[in-house]
C-alpha cells in the first residue's frame, strides 16, 4: 500500500505497517501515540491508521476489535477537536469511521497531507516539541531546524518576499543587474520599463522595495538572492552554496572535469549568474534536430527548454537556509538537480496535477519575466513528459530526511538510451514544413528503392503498395503547397508589419505587436504571418490572457483583440 487512496480495508492482514500505514490496539482506550502518528501523517504525505488492529512479532497484523466502538470514536473526535491536544484537525467527518472486519469492529482514520498553512500539525501546546513526521521507519520527532522551515512556509507571502532593512541597494552586483536588463529589453523591446533607472526597475520586477518608514529602497530576499554579492548573501542565508559539478569520463578516480561554485570568490555568486554560467554546460551536449523556426534553425528544442526549467524549479524551491547548498551534476549517465527542502506541495500534486507552489515565488516570477521557468504550474510534468518521450525512461523525483534535514533531488537519467530524434520532433509547438516534405521524400525514396530490388513474384503479391506510394506523392505534392500559401498569405499582409517584426526576437512579442497592430486578424492569419501553427500561436494567445495582457472583444468572427500595455 503506497497511498492512503491505494487502502483496502478488506486487505489489511496481507499488509504491514509502513510510512502510509499504522496500526494500534486501542483495547484500553486511544493511546497517546495515536496523536503523534496523527502528527507525522499529517506532517508528511498522509496515511491511515487504524484502531483495533495489533502487529504481531512477525510483523504480521491481528484483528483484535474494540470493545465499545462508538465510545472510542466519540473519544477521538472529542480530542482531535481539543486544542490543548493537538494544534489543528484537518480531518472531515468522513474520514474517521467505524467498520467491521473479520466481524469485529475497527475504527479506519485517513489523515491527508496536512496543506502548507496549517502545518506544523503538532502535539500538545509547543510545536518544538510536539511535531512529528513519518518515514519507513515510523513516527519520529522534528528537529528545530525541519519545524522552522513549516513554520516559514505556512505563510501566505512567500519568504522571499521580506524586506532586508539592514542592506541597501549597493549589495547588487551592477555586472548581473546589467545581464538581467539586457535579457529582458531583448525578449520585451518596447516595455516602458526599460526607460527606468535601475532602482526604480529594480523595484518594479520585485528586487527592491521602499520602506515606509526611511524612503529608502532596501533589498527584498529574492532581489538578494539573485543580484547580491555571495559574501552578502551569506549574512542572511550563513548555509547558502551554490555547486556546479561536471564529470563525463566513468574512471572512478575522477572526481569532476569541471566546476563553479558560488564561494570560489572570481565571479558574484549569486542565483542568476549562476543561471546564466550553468545553463549553457548543462546543454552544451544535447542532440539539436534539423528544424526551423520561420527562417532561421530553431536549436532551443525541448531537451534545452526541460534542462532549463530543472534547473530553475531547482532554484525556486531551495530553502537556502537549509544545509548542503544547491548541487548540480552532468554526468555520463544524466543530470541531476537537488536543493535542501522537501516540496510545498505533495509529490502526487506536483506530478499529476501541475500543482505550482514554489517556496521562492518572487524570485520565479523575475526568472520568468526573462523567459526562464513556467509560471502556469506545468514544469515538473513538463519535464517527465519531455524526458520519458525523448529518452523512454522515467526521470526520478525524491524527498529525502537526514539527520533533520530535507532533501529534494530530481535525476534525469540516460539509462543508455540515444535520444530519439523523431519524438523530439512531435514535441516541437510548431510544424517544420521542410523537414516534413523531406521524411516524406525520405520515405518515398526507401520504398521506391524496396520495390525495385524485389522479385516479379513478389511485387505482383504485395498490390496495396502501390496505393500507399501514391498517397506519399501525393502528400509531396500538397505540402510544398502549403508552404506557398503561407509565402503567400505573408506576402499580403501589410510590408510595414512584416518588416517590423523582422526586428522583434520572441514569437511571444511578434503575436503582441501583429495583434495590436491588426486587431480583427486572426489566428491563423497570425501563424502564416510568423511561420508557427494554429496551435503554437492559440498557446501564446491563451498564456497571454491569463497574464490579463490579451483580451478579445466581440465574436470570433468579427471580434477584435485588445492589447493592454503590461506584462
């Protein structure tokens, strides 16, 4: 049984007690380690326990029963209601209950992963020492440093959003403020905040803000982390370590061929030099497909864009007050990426619900206003679909407890496997007309040359291929067709539109100004005009909505788009 959705009661005897599952007696009434179980399950990913039933010497577990059900259930939620017992209940009716097994009444509790606001879930009336979590195991008790950090994140506003009101805007190092700018003037060319100064767009992305009190812009947590000096940084985060660690040869004496690390002193050590120094290694291997984006090869596939978004889900989930700093490794066998911190949401959530809820929120948003990580919660299951199509193997995400520490680390493995070029391909957001003519051509060539090198006898028994090789032609023949619509359809478009989004860099800033240049065109016009598909160009129109940066006014047909003047 892994999960308390997975419990059947039915068969609970063939099971054993483990990090979901708990078992107690409670023939002499709810004993005390009820509450601590309550607290770990709670505290950790959820799970059951049930009363009424006892685990033998082998491991195996007995029904025993309870001599009066109804007293003891009344008992638990008398309790679990007692704030002087225990700090909050985050149990609904329905999930403690009295059943019958083996004829013999047992009372089944499902305690769900407590959500991040109301943990601690502790025992008694001090949360040092009445916390508890789970692991194989059992029930152990929290040490401060793992209560700290559910107390930091039961806040509603990320901690990256703190005010430092010791510091002042000169712990910036200019050098990486300068690289962000230039990043973000490049993908946002006709944004109004790249006429400010740089404390006042500084303060608008997040990195400063104004104290009531002075007047003066002071540095918040998330500005220092990605702009500070190392050597500031570590007045507030005396943990903080940032390691990149490259090892491509498989000798066991060798350590790393490579490696940067945020206290080596020759360069800032902040989180977005290290992006920007870390990023292009990680990549700097990977298979590049033959596809183009309008004119020019497209060599930002989505093998880069998944290194990429690890790499930040890693940053903006790092408790960097946690022990053993940020590491990254590139190896002969894969990637893998871990930050000090357990996720803020279930493993569950974050895999297949697309659950987001980063514990560095202000600094995610400044990495994705520069085109760096997902905002819309799609990341980590971004990431598992990408690899396991490209590689066929499944990438590994865990959270680990040791010695009071929590650890999340994601491994994208290689597990031998050459990437598959043609399953790269099917993930690209667009249609590469070219390279489609030329694997039909591709095919058409090998069949032709199958059929010439066969035997009379076996042509004249295989007589649906030529029907197959006809279709192929003419498939040929309609995609370059296609092709010169879409020539043509740019053609007819206004030449001052054309030339000017010559100069714009991102499809994103292409759809924005043909949009408001043009607000009855429509998609699909929009798509031709820059070379992407319907449905590229419909993703980039659905995010911009949601950003509240797009709206449409009227009927599809003859409506108009509005374009407001923010991110």
């Amino acid at each position: 049984m892994k999960t308390t959705e997975s419990f059947s009661l039915e068969l609970l005897t063939t099971y054993k007690e483990n990090s979901r599952l708990e078992v107690k007696s409670a023939r002499g009434g709810l004993p005390n380690s009820l509450w601590e179980s309550y607290s770990a399950f709670a505290n950790s990913e959820g799970g059951v326990i049930v009363l009424g039933v006892n685990e033998n010497r082998n491991g195996h577990l007995v029904v025993e029963g309870l001599e009066d059900v109804r007293k003891t259930l009344k008992d638990f939620w008398n309790t679990v209601n007692n704030r002087q017992k225990v700090s909050s209940n985050i149990l609904t009716d329905s999930m403690a209950a009295a059943e019958k097994l083996e004829g013999k009444d047992i009372i089944v509790i499902h305690v769900p992963r407590a959500e991040r606001t109301s943990r601690p879930v502790y025992v008694g009336a001090d949360p040092r020492t009445g916390t508890y979590r789970r692991n194989f195991e059992g029930d152990y008790h929290c040490s401060l440093e793992e209560v700290s950090l559910m107390i930091r994140d039961s806040a509603l506003v990320t901690d990256d959003n703190k005010l430092l009101t010791d510091l002042d805007i000169s712990v910036f190092c200019p050098d990486t403020v300068r690289s962000y700018r230039n990043i973000f003037k490049l993908i946002r060319q006709n944004h109004l905040w790249n006429q400010e100064e740089d404390a006042i767009f500084l303060r608008r992305i997040g990195a400063v803000r104004e104290d009531k009190d002075s007047g003066k812009f002071h540095p918040t947590v998330a500005g220092l982390l990605m702009f500070g000096y190392e050597y500031e940084i570590t007045t507030v985060f005396p943990n903080y370590f940032l390691d990149y660690q490259e090892n491509r040869s498989n000798g066991i004496y060798a350590r790393w061929t490579d490696r940067i690390t945020s206290q080596s002193g020759d360069w800032s050590g902040n989180v977005f030099d290290f992006i920007l120094r870390v990023i292009p290694k990680l990549q700097s291997d990977l298979k590049v497909p033959f596809m183009f984006k309008g004119n020019f090869r497209d060599e930002d596939t989505p093998l880069h864009k998944t290194v990429r978004e690890a790499t930040v889900n890693m940053l903006a989930n790092a408790d960097f007050y946690g022990r053993r700093g940020v590491v990254v490794q590139k190896s002969a066998e894969g990637f893998k990426f871990a930050n000090p911190g357990c996720m803020r949401v279930s493993l569950d959530e974050a895999l297949q619900n697309s659950a987001s809820d980063p514990r560095n929120g202000v600094m995610m948003k400044m990495l994705a206003m520069v085109e760096y990580g997902e905002r819309a919660g799609s990341g980590l299951q971004g990431i598992f679909n990408t690899w396991q199509s490209v590689y066929h193997c499944t990438p590994k995400l865990e959270v680990t407890t040791s010695g009071g520490v929590d650890r999340t680390t994601l491994t994208l493995g290689f597990e031998r496997q050459q990437p598959d070029i043609k399953a790269m391909k099917r993930l690209y957001d667009y249609p590469d007309e070219i390279s489609q003519v030329n694997d039909i051509l591709e095919s058409y060539g090998k069949i032709r040359s199958n059929l010439e090198n066969l035997s009379d006898s076996k042509k004249e028994s295989i007589q649906e291929t030529p029907k197959s090789i006809q279709e192929a032609a003419d498939s040929i023949q309609e995609a370059p067709k296609s092709i010169q619509e879409t020539a043509n359809s740019i053609q007819e478009t206004p030449k001052s539109i054309q030339d000017s989004i010559q100069e714009i860099k991102t499809n994103r800033d292409k759809v924005l100004y043909i949009l408001s240049k043009k607000p009855s065109i429509t998609l699909d016009e929009v798509a031709k005009i820059i070379g992407l598909s319907r449905i590229g160009v419909q993703k980039i129109a659905s995010k911009l909505r949601a950003e509240d940066i797009l709206s449409r006014k009227g009927s599809t047909k003859s409506g108009e788009w509005i374009v407001k003047d923010r991110i």
